[in-house]
C-alpha cells in the first residue's frame, strides 16, 4: 500500500511541475494562460508519467511473483527429480514359488504389473511387507512438504498421502512374502532397538506389515506416488510450461483407483 501511495505522490508533484513549467513558458512570451499547445504537451507529459509508473509498479509487482515462482518451479523439479530416482525391488519369498527379484519405478510402474503374475499365481497377494527404508523415504517426503517454497497444492498431496506415524512388525507365518524395499536419494536411517539387559541396537532386519492400523500395500503406495508425481508435473507444466517441455521429465499414466488397485 505505502509503494502506490509514494507513487500517487510522485504523479501529482510530476503533474504540478509540469504545470509550472507551461505557465513560465507562456509568461515569457506574455500570454494570459496557458496555450492550447502548452496544455496538449501538458496532457502528454502527464499521460506519459502515469504509463511510465504504472510500468514500475507492475514490473515490481510481477518481478516479485516470478521470483516466487522461480523458487517454486526449482523446488518442483527437485522434488520430481526424487521421485525418479526412487528404485524399488521387490522380492518374493514362496516355499512353492522360485525366489523372484523385481526392480520398479513410478514411472513406468502400471505397465510393469503384470510381471508379479506368475503361473496363474499373483504374487501381489501375498502379505505385502517392508523394510525400515520406507520410513526414510517417508520422512524426506515430509521434507519436502515443509518446505515453504514448495507449492500448496503439492505440500497438500504428500500430506495427505504419505504419513506414516506408526507401523507394526511383521509376524509368523513368514511365507507367500510380498517384500518391498526402497533406494533413493534419502539417508536411511534404521530404528534402534532396546535389548532385554538394556542394550541398544540398530534393526537391519525387521519387516513390517502394518501402517497406522491398515494393512501395507505395495499397489496402495505406487498409487499414493503416482498422485503426488502427477500432481507436481501438472504444477509445473501450468506454471513453466517452458521449463517442463525441456526437462528430461516425463508424464505418467495415472492409476484408476477402482480398477487398478487390486
């Protein structure tokens, strides 16, 4: 508010000057008033001031929004940058299956399910579990949705979506395992155990079945991915669609929540 005030200031003294000057001008050659001409030259200084600080004002109103959204696009990619790089492999443990090795990323994931349906059997059925890489790849997610120059919308999603505040460990039977892990540009950090005579150690091996009171789901989880990754790439492409067209990032095929999840 104090800049446009400032600025209707400076039209008026501007204004008032410009008047001055015509007059003295017609004094010296001893005319009553101002002349037609000095007025129109008036009108025309005065018309051109009022473009030339509007023209300030919005260059300082809209320099400072596109540097917001300068930091909000950087913030953007960098998140979609993390989202590409996270590798997931899934192993399959089955007494009456071959151990089987699956490496997966979000993009492309969808195309790849039909790889986990093996001699009729889908493995996808099998008790999904996790290790304590999940939690890390959580908690930079977190991260990412604190972050003050990341976009509402987005900050929103990842809220909504990946939030693990408690999990439970996996219990017997340990067969027919669906095993997921995770890599990615996060430092995973193992939860510390206390032993019985108060030791305390890191747990590299404990696998995990629930997450806050629901069961895990590897589909469950591309698809809570899926919407945070689409809903940042459409961000970017409304807001940049310069940057966007140029990256090396690629839309994906988004889930039907009734029709892919199993």
């Amino acid at each position: 508010m104090k800049r446009f005030s400032d600025l209707i200031w400076i039209v008026i003294l501007c204004a008032a000057g410009c008047l001055l000057v015509a007059y003295l001008i017609d004094d010296i050659v001893e005319l009553a008033g101002p002349s037609l001409a000095t007025l129109s030259a008036v009108v025309t200084i005065f018309t051109s001031i009022i473009v030339f600080a509007a023209g300030i004002a919005l260059y300082q109103k809209f320099s400072g929004s596109q540097t917001l959204v300068d930091k909000q696009t950087e913030k953007t990619i960098e998140l979609l940058t993390f989202l590409n790089t996270l590798n997931f492999s899934v192993e399959v443990i089955s007494t009456d299956l071959k151990m089987s090795v699956f490496n997966l990323h979000i993009v492309g994931y969808k195309k790849r399910r039909v790889s986990f349906i093996k001699s009729s059997v889908d493995v996808r059925t099998f008790k999904n579990v996790f290790n304590y890489r999940m939690f890390s790849m959580a908690q930079k997610l977190g991260d990412f949705a604190r972050d003050p120059y990341l976009p509402r919308a987005i900050a929103t999603t990842i809220s909504k979506h990946i939030e693990y505040s408690s999990a439970s460990a996996l219990v017997p039977p340990k067969d027919e395992l669906f095993v997921v892990n995770v890599q990615g540009q996060f430092a995973a950090i193992p939860p510390e155990v206390i032993h019985e005579d108060g030791s305390v150690s890191e747990d590299f091996a404990s696998l995990y079945e629930h997450v806050d009171g629901e069961d895990f789901s590897l589909e469950e989880l591309m698809y809570k991915l899926e919407v945070i990754y689409n809903t940042s790439f459409g961000w970017l492409s409304r807001n940049n669609p310069t940057i966007s067209s140029t990256l090396n990032i690629q839309s994906i095929e988004s889930f039907d929540r009734k029709k892919d999840i199993l």
